[in-house]
C-alpha cells in the first residue's frame, strides 16, 4: 500500500513539474526588463491595481470629498447673512496664508488637490466597474440579484455623471463666469460672489438643475457614506443602525442646505 502511494506522489509531482516547465517556457524567458519594470512598483501602485486598493481609493476620496461639499455647503450659509458677509467669506479663502503665499495662490492649489481626489474617484470606479465586467461578463441569470441592491447602488454612476455635469456647470457659472453673463451690466464680476449667486440661481433652468443635482448628490452621497465602511472594512453588523443613520444624516444636511439657496432665491427671500 505504502508503494502505491509513494509511486502516485512520484507520478503526480513529475506531472506538475511537465506542467510548470510547459507553462514557463509558453511564456518565454523573463527579461531584465520586465524584471526591472517589475522591481521599480512602488507598494501604492501594487496595492491600487488590486480590487481592494482601489475601494481604498475610492474610499479615501470619497472622505476628502464628503468633506468639501459640507464645508463648502456651510461657508454658502452666509448669503443669508447679506452681501457683505458673504463676499467678505469669498475673499478671506483667496488670503488664505496672505501674504506668505500670493493672493490666491492657497485657494487654488485646494481646488487642485479636489480635482485629483475627484479624478481618482472617478478613475477607481471605473476601473471596478471593467474589473467586474471581466470576472463575470455574463450577468447572474437570476432576477434576485437585480433586487438587492437597492436603488441608490444600481444608480450610483448615473448620478456620478449628472452630478459632475453640474460640477462642471457650476464652476464655469460661478467661478470662470463663462455662462453667467448676468451681472448688472451683463458682465461678470468675479468679486461680486454673492451677486453672482443670486442672479445665477434666480434663473428658473438654472435652479431647476440646481436642485435635480443636489437631490440626486444626495442618493449619492447617502449610498456612498454606508459604503466608505465597508471599503474600509469597518462593516460590523452591530453597528449598521449607526451607519445608516450617519450616511442619511449627512446627505440630509448637505442636500437640505443646498437646496435652500435656489429655493430662497425664487421666493424672494435672499435677493439683490
């Protein structure tokens, strides 16, 4: 009996060990090249091509995202405090470290770091999306699978897209001034932060979309707040009642505050 088995370990290893060399030589001898390419990989790198790295990315982006968008919602609080406070909050961001760093020079180098937060977000959802794909091209043939995600997951990239549409609205509105020519003389003023606001929002297509992107922000922004837990594998399920109550929480606020502005704008609450 001990024979038998010895000579099937023996037939078995010397059938791995054709298979490996087979396999080795299909792919051709490593190069120095490959070697070195393979060496020069930093750990991030390593990390981000996986699928866990990138729900890190998206996790970490999305944490310095939810940031902005509330504290960005909270400084606008201040057009119902009247022009001069408003403006006067504008100017204090571009003298930001004044006058150790240029006029400016802080508020833009943020706004940088946002864009590469949002292009990393963007970039790490995408290439889920294909890693997915690839894994299973074809869909589970069962409709359960539809019904469990609920419809905040299954519309997550859609509101993506429509809410950087209106990101990119937004900046070229009321900070490049391109499609805002409303001013008191048809011109744009970019000083005039809280005349900029007023008579942007106080176009009705405007504060339609306005308010159509911040309701859909906060679909997105309540599914991706539960998620930044478990990317982050902090999914315990004792604490999910807490979970749910601080992503829709949070969305809340920032969707309620955002909305306010367009809504108070129309109704003649905050005007010029």
């Amino acid at each position: 009996m001990s024979g038998g088995r010895r000579l099937t370990t023996s037939v078995s290893s010397a059938s791995m060990a054709q298979t490996i060399t087979k396999s080795s030589r299909s792919r051709g001898p490593v190069t120095g090249t490959a070697l070195a390419s393979r060496k020069k990989r930093s750990f991030l790198t390593d990390l981000y091509s996986t699928a866990v790295g990138k729900k890190y990315a998206m996790a970490i982006s999305g944490i310095a995202l939810m940031g902005f968008v509330l504290f960005h919602m909270i400084g606008n609080l201040k057009m119902y405090l009247g022009a001069a406070e408003l403006n006067h909050y504008a100017e204090f961001l571009k003298a930001l470290l004044y006058p150790l760093a240029p006029k400016g020079a802080v508020l833009w180098i943020l706004r940088g770091g946002l864009l590469a937060m949002l292009a990393l977000h963007l970039h790490a959802a995408w290439s889920l999306t294909v890693m997915n794909r690839q894994a299973r091209p074809v869909k589970y043939q069962s409709p359960r699978d539809y019904e469990v995600a609920n419809f905040a997951s299954r519309t997550m990239r859609y509101s993506g897209m429509i809410v950087l549409s209106f990101l990119i609205w937004h900046l070229l509105d009321l900070t490049f001034g391109v499609v805002n020519t409303v001013g008191a003389d048809g011109v744009f003023v970019r000083e005039e932060v809280y005349e900029n606001v007023v008579r942007s929002l106080g176009r009705w297509p405007v504060a339609a979309f306005y308010i159509l992107a911040n309701l859909l922000l906060g679909i997105h922004l309540r599914h991706g707040a539960w998620s930044i837990f478990q990317s982050l594998g902090w999914n315990n399920p004792r604490f999910n009642a807490w979970r749910w109550a601080f992503a829709t929480g949070f969305a809340a606020v920032v969707v309620v505050g955002n909305v306010s502005f367009p809504i108070a704008v129309l109704t003649g609450i905050v005007k010029v």
